[in-house]
C-alpha cells in the first residue's frame, strides 16, 4: 500500500516497511527468515523511497527486523550473471545507495545482530550509526569470490582506512561491537534493544536544527572532503555564505546573542 511518507503513492515492496513518527520515518529492513538479505526489489524499494521523501520528512531511521540489521546481499541473483550484467547490477546498487547518502533527510542506522557485506555498504551511507552489542561486522566477498560492488571500496575505505579494510575482505574477520565502535563503523554504542530508541531520539535532535545547515552538511560536506584543498575550502566559503544568510540562521543567531539559546557545555562523565 502507499504511504503518506512520500510525494507520491509509492509502493514499497514486501521486504520493506516504513512507518511514520510525527516528522520521523522508521524504515525496516523487513526480510527477517534471510537475515534481512538485500536483493533486487528490496534495492529498488530503498531507491524509490528515498527519492519520493515528502518535504515536511525531517530525518529517517532505518533498521532491521528480526534479529538482524542485514546480513548482506542476497547471493542468489549473483549466480548466474556474467561480467557486463555484474558491473550493470553494481551501478544499480551505486544509483540506490546514492539516494541514501544524499538524502533530502538526515538517516540514522540502528545496527544489530549480522551488518555483513552489503548490509555494511547500506549502514555506511547513513550519517550517524548507532550499534547495539549483539552487533557483528564482516566483509566475507574474498571467501565468495566476490568484490564489494554497493559502494564499499569508497565509502568504507573512507570510514576505516584501506588496511582495515584489506583485513576483513581476505581474511574474512569479523568485529564486534566495541572494535566496530573503535574502528568507527559506529558513532553510537548503546545497550541491548535501546538502538531504535536512541535512533529516534537522535533523529528527532538533529530535525531541530535549521533546515538549510542539515541540508548543507549532508550535501557539501562530503563533496568537499573529496576535494583538493584549495577547491575545498573555496566550496567552503561559498556553501557557508549561503546557509548563514537565511532567514532562521538569522534568528537563531539572534537567539544565541540574546542568550535564550542553549551553550554548549561539557559532556557527562
């Protein structure tokens, strides 16, 4: 059935559900007997639903059901396909991906049980991770005869560095969730079954920011680290005259001199 997620009466298929919270959309990963496996219709529905996102949508939540958040690709489509049809597939995943990463909305990854190969390559493209202990990482595609193709050779290289890298596509280690929190594949360590609801808290904090600066940091912000430095911080400028000239940047510098807006204080122990 459609949902009033959207612009438009979407329909997401079977192994996807989406369910609203005021200005937040929860999307589930919802193939629990395949551990959550992501083939083609399941690609195809994270593609169609983050390019439909209605405007007043102000962040998105993802995670899994069952008892994992992904346990990779569904290697059954990958069977029987020869080198152009692989590399075509990989694109597909690259164009589904990128409408993550971009997205209109802030996404938070709410990680637990198996985040494996593609599942890995979908958590990278959200901007913050929040990991329960149950969590496992792994980058099985040297044992498969395989090679990352949903973006991971870009995005997780960035996330950990290529040695890191290296190591868990030949050697097939996995990481649990304190080393994948040291590594960095998470920002977020939280206890058992509190991930959804730090998901959404963070959600709901970072939809309280101007609209324009979220806006700003998913779009430039990787763009720029990309960059070459003097080309970077030109962007910089730029992308920063724009975002403190509007109108609620105004009024909430307005606020901070004013002192009715909060200070920055130091973390709890």
């Amino acid at each position: 059935m459609g949902m009033n997620w959207g612009k438009l009466n979407v329909e997401l298929p079977p192994s996807l559900r989406a369910e609203r919270r005021d200005d937040i959309v929860i999307l589930r990963l919802s193939r629990p007997e395949k551990r959550n496996a992501i083939g083609g219709e399941m690609l195809l529905g994270i593609r169609l639903f983050f390019s439909n996102l209605a405007d007043d949508v102000k962040g998105v939540v993802i995670c899994g059901e069952g008892d994992n958040f992904s346990a990779g690709l569904d290697l059954s489509e990958l069977s029987e396909k020869d080198a152009a049809e692989g590399a075509m597939l990989s694109r597909e995943w690259h164009e589904a991906f990128h409408h993550v990463q971009y997205s209109r909305a802030p996404v938070v990854a709410v990680l637990h049980g198996a985040v494996i190969g593609a599942g890995l390559e979908l958590a990278s493209c959200a901007h913050i991770r929040v990991a329960e202990p149950s969590t496992y990482y792994g980058l099985p595609e040297g044992q498969r005869g395989i090679f990352l193709g949903g973006g991971g050779s870009m995005r997780l290289s960035r996330l950990i560095g290529v040695p890191r890298v290296f190591d868990l596509m030949m050697t097939g280690r996995t990481l649990n969730a304190q080393d994948g929190y040291l590594f960095g594949f998470a920002q977020y360590l939280v206890g058992e079954g509190q991930g959804l609801a730090k998901g959404i808290e963070l959600s709901r904090r970072i939809a309280t920011n101007a609209p324009l600066s979220n806006y700003a940091i998913i779009q430039a912000l990787p763009r720029i680290a990309e960059m070459g430095p003097e080309e970077g911080l030109f962007t910089e400028a730029m992308v920063s005259g724009v975002v403190q000239s509007s109108t609620d940047a105004k009024e909430r510098l307005r606020a901070f001199f004013e002192k009715r807006a909060a200070k920055v204080t130091r973390p709890d122990v």
